[in-house]
C-alpha cells in the first residue's frame, strides 16, 4: 500500500496508507500508516472521511505540525511479551 500526504493551504489534509486511528481530539490525531506512527497537531481537527477498506484518509481543521515516527520493535510487542522478556 502506498502512502501519499496531500496538504491543502495547512486546513485540508489527504492521505492515503492509513492502517488505524489510534488517538484523535480536535488538537491531535495520531495514526499508524505504512510508513509508521504519524503525528498530525493543530485546532479544530475533524476526520472528514476514512475508508478502512482503502487506507484513504480526509482530514479539516488547522494544521500546525505533522510528525513522523518509526514503531520500535519493542511497540510491536504486546505489553506481556515485555514484560516477561
């Protein structure tokens, strides 16, 4: 799956390659995308429209920062397998 970004005069943000929506409020959506954690900070954030299906993702609001992170190896283990190891 690709993942292409698409930023629209910082208030319409496009995506495609969105695998889950782990945290959103209207300063701060945080996503798991193919090429890792993507941190997206602003006002007024709102999730126009996302396709599970696709991975395709629309987002309005104030965009003030997007931050890219790589999961770690130790993310990707559960909590237990941490715990124990």
């Amino acid at each position: 799956m690709e993942h292409l970004l698409t930023l629209a005069d910082r208030r319409h943000l496009t995506l495609s390659g969105a695998e889950d929506v782990i945290r959103f409020d209207e300063t701060a959506i945080v996503l798991k995308t193919v090429c890792g954690l993507l941190s997206i900070e602003g006002e007024g954030l709102h999730i126009v429209k996302m396709s599970v299906e696709t991975g395709d993702l629309i987002i309005e609001g104030t965009v003030d920062a997007l931050l890219y992170q790589q999961s770690s190896e130790s993310e990707k283990r559960s909590f237990f397998s941490r715990l124990f190891h």
